[in-house]
C-alpha cells in the first residue's frame, strides 16, 4: 500500500477544460515535488515544494500550476493542456535530507484529447 | 554535471536465474543512491538504498553496494520470480540541492516461467 495517495487514477480531458489533480501524505514530509513521466522513460521532475513554499519550479509551462494548501496536501491544476501534454503524473514527498528517500504516489494517467 | 547511467534493456532472463542490472554515475558531491521499482500502471516503490561508500542496501533480496571507488551500485538478485518483472531505476540525491533525485533511464526487466 502507497503511503502517498493520488487523485484521480484516471483523468480525460479536452484542451480547453481545467482540472486539477490531488495528492496526500500523512507520513509529516515537509517536501513534496510533481512530476511527470512519459512512456518508457524517468520521472522528469516538475516543481518542488519545501515547508509548503514553492522552491523548485522546472521551467514548466504556466498551464501547469501547482498549489500546497497545507503540509500534506499538494495539488496540479490544469488549463489549457496540449496533446503532447498527456502523461503520468506523479506525486512524492520525502523528508528534506538527502539519505532519505522519495516516496511515490501510483499516479494519474492523464489524456489530453 | 550529475548523471546516472544504466545499463541497456530490455533485460530476459528466466525464472531463478541470477540477476545483474548495472548502474554507475556521475556526481560532483557525495551522493545518496536509491534503486526503485515500478510496476505495470504503478508509481515508483523504493526497493533500496545506500547512503555512503560500502553500505549495502538489500531488500526483498535484492542487494546492491555503494562503491565509491567505481562509482557504481549496481543491483543484483540471486534468483528471480516471475514477479520481479518490472522497469527498475537507479538515481541519486545529493547532500547540496537535496531535493532533486536524478535518475537513470530504467532498465526493463521480464522473467519467463
């Protein structure tokens, strides 16, 4: 069972809708990050979120915009995605230091139609 | 730069066969070294890690050790199920910009029964 849950599993969209994507830890990791991954590939790292401010943010286009309500509340909302835009999402948190590793959420499946 | 390099997959093997998928990286500090799984439609599991040189990390077993002098962790399994069939990636976190893991490409592995 993953310790970080996402939500939706599962999101079809068309390129003028806005959604937003959700995710949640209760393990009190302070740092939380999206990103995104294509078919066969790494994770490609999107934003990161240190003590619920934003300070990574990974040149991704302005259609993505993240928001952290709270310590263990991380969201993704979308507008205005392109095709090329579908993939896997992903959420993780870990601690801040570095021996300690990042725990993945499964993900949603994004379509952009 | 930091980078992280994996072996070329697809990996075959058939079920109790011994297990090598090598990785070795490149860093400008002293980094953490993490080996995760992905399943099919799954996010990221941490199989394990090593925190410095000549820790051995192992879990469900899997082992790999940290070998500061070849820059290598390279994972090994003893004998494969038909269940360990998954993408496996090897990253690394440095002490300094603790917040970002640098991943290798993944290596795709099938067990046949």
């Amino acid at each position: 069972d993953t310790e970080v849950t996402q939500t939706p599993k599962h999101l079809v969209m068309g390129m003028t809708n806005k959604k937003s994507l959700k995710c949640e830890q209760h393990m009190g990791h302070r740092a939380m990050y999206w990103y995104k991954q294509k078919a066969k590939k790494p994770p490609e790292l999107m934003f990161v979120y240190s003590y619920e401010k934003l300070s990574i943010n990974e040149s991704v286009p302005s259609r993505f915009s993240p928001e952290c309500p709270n310590s263990s509340l991380l969201n993704l909302h979308l507008h205005a995605l392109q095709p090329e835009d579908s993939a896997l999402y992903l959420c993780a948190s870990s601690q801040w230091t570095a021996n300690q590793p990042q725990h993945f959420g499964d993900g949603t499946r994004l379509s952009i139609l | 730069g930091n980078s992280v390099t994996q072996m070329e997959g697809p990996v075959t093997l058939s079920e109790e066969a011994f297990l090598t998928i090598n990785c070795t990286y490149t860093a400008t500090g002293y980094p953490s070294l993490f080996w995760y799984v992905q399943y099919p439609g799954e996010g990221l599991q941490l199989l394990l890690k090593a925190t410095k040189a000549d820790d051995k990390g192992s879990n469900k077993g899997f082992e790999a050790t940290y070998r500061k002098e070849t820059t290598s962790f390279h994972l090994e399994k003893g004998s494969v199920q038909v269940s360990d069939s998954a993408v496996y990636f090897c990253a690394l976190r440095l002490i300094q910009g603790a917040q970002k893991l640098v991943f290798g490409q993944g290596t795709r592995l099938t067990i046949n029964p």
